[in-house]
C-alpha cells in the first residue's frame, strides 16, 4: 500500500503541474477568442434544426487571412442572416467556440476574396 502511495502522490502533482502549465484558462470559455484560430465565412441556410432545443445547424466553410479553408460545423440559438459576415472561433478539440457577425470591411486579407468569389 505505500508503494502506490509513493508512486500516486508524486504522479498527481506531475500531472497537476503539467496542466497549470499548459491549459490556459482563456481556451476553456468559449467566448474569449484568445488562443483560437479565426475563421471567416458567409452565413448560409442552416443545415438542419436540433430537436429539443431548438437551436440551428450550420456546416460552413471558413477561411483563414491566409486563405487555408476549413469546413466548419456549428450551432445557433436563432437562425443566422443570409449572407450576413461571420468571424468563427475555433479550436482543434471542441470546434467553434463563438461567432459573430462583421461587416465586409472587417474581412482579413485572402478571406475576403474567398468570401466574395462565393
């Protein structure tokens, strides 16, 4: 029995220093965009609508200010305005985190074009 004591405490407190040292608090709000990657998009029809909740499905594609495209799927509490701007915020394990609706002036550089061409 001490021998896992002597093996258990050690291990947590590794574990608890490597998560204090890499999980940044700021990833786990799904609001604060720091620390995501910033996709940008023109909203479409929604692809579907959830059961029970009420809420809006979208699969859109995003682009980076460098042109890298990405599919994205998310969901909204109301349905989204054609062919409105969104700035997406995502992250690699839990996707889009936030959006919001911008202007076409607030398009950053290759995804304005992409977003245009569509």
């Amino acid at each position: 029995m001490k021998r896992i004591g002597f093996l258990l405490v050690p291990g947590l407190a590794v574990l608890a220093c490597l998560w204090l040292i890499f999980m940044d608090p700021a990833k786990l709000n799904p609001d604060d965009p720091k620390g995501k990657a910033t996709y940008y998009t023109v909203a479409g029809p929604p692809t579907a609508t959830r059961d029970g909740n009420d809420r809006y499905a979208y699969e859109l594609t995003g682009y980076t200010n460098k042109g890298k495209s990405k599919t994205l799927r998310f969901s909204a509490s109301k349905p989204l305005r054609q062919g409105a701007y969104l700035k997406l915020y995502a992250t690699p394990l839990r996707g889009v985190t936030h959006w919001e609706e911008v202007t076409a002036d607030e398009l950053a550089g290759e995804a304005k074009r992409l977003a245009d061409d569509k």
